[in-house]
C-alpha cells in the first residue's frame, strides 16, 4: 500500500463524515472493517456507517482536523471533536487501510465532557 492510498483514503473519510456524506464515506470503508472507540464498537460496513451517522447526527457539530501522520497503511489523525454541549474534544483516530479501503479504526478521546 502507498502512503498516497492511504492518505487518500483516510482525508475521504473524515471529509465525507464532516460533510455528513455517508454514501461517500462508505466508499472507503472495507465490508469488514472492525471498529473500536469510547462510545462503542462496530463490525461490518454498515455497522460503522450507522455508528458514525449516530455521532454526526447526535453529537458532532464539526470537525477541526490539526494533524495527521501517513506511514504506509496506517494514519493517525488528531482533531478536536467538536459538540453543541461541550468544548472540543482532543481525539486521535489510527485507521488502516488495505487496497485502499479502511480495515480497522480506533479511536480515543475523554468522554467525560459528554457526561459519559
């Protein structure tokens, strides 16, 4: 995998989920990609996108993206979450991406401002 793939894979992912463009989003997601954060686990495709739906729906109301670092297949991406309730939330999300589409995400945050 190319760094390139990567990173073009993960950018399409956070552009996609910020612009609440799940069909999109979909497009960069494995069948099988495996999901673990604080609020919850997904597996499978449609489990993320609908988890991911949830946050943008529920919780998310925008996105500052601050860096990210492209290592062959894996990138980590850090940004502030940001919320109608709470200050921006510090995150960190690791994907890793195969033939160009994302296979496993972790993601971590404090959830406290959440009242989690």
């Amino acid at each position: 995998m190319s760094t390139e793939q990567t990173r073009t894979a993960v950018t399409t992912y956070f552009d996609a989920w910020r612009d609440r463009d799940f069909d999109r989003l979909r497009t960069v997601l494995a069948d099988d990609v495996d999901f673990v954060g604080v609020m919850g686990t997904a597996r499978g495709a449609d489990d993320c996108i609908a988890g991911l739906r949830g946050m943008a729906e529920n919780v998310m109301t925008d996105l500052t993206l601050h860096a990210r670092v492209v290592d062959g297949d894996d990138a980590i991406t850090w940004f502030d979450l940001h919320t109608a309730s709470t200050p921006p939330i510090p995150t960190a999300n690791w994907s890793h991406v195969e033939n160009g589409l994302i296979t496993r995400i972790r993601v971590t945050f404090d959830p406290r401002p959440l009242g989690l």
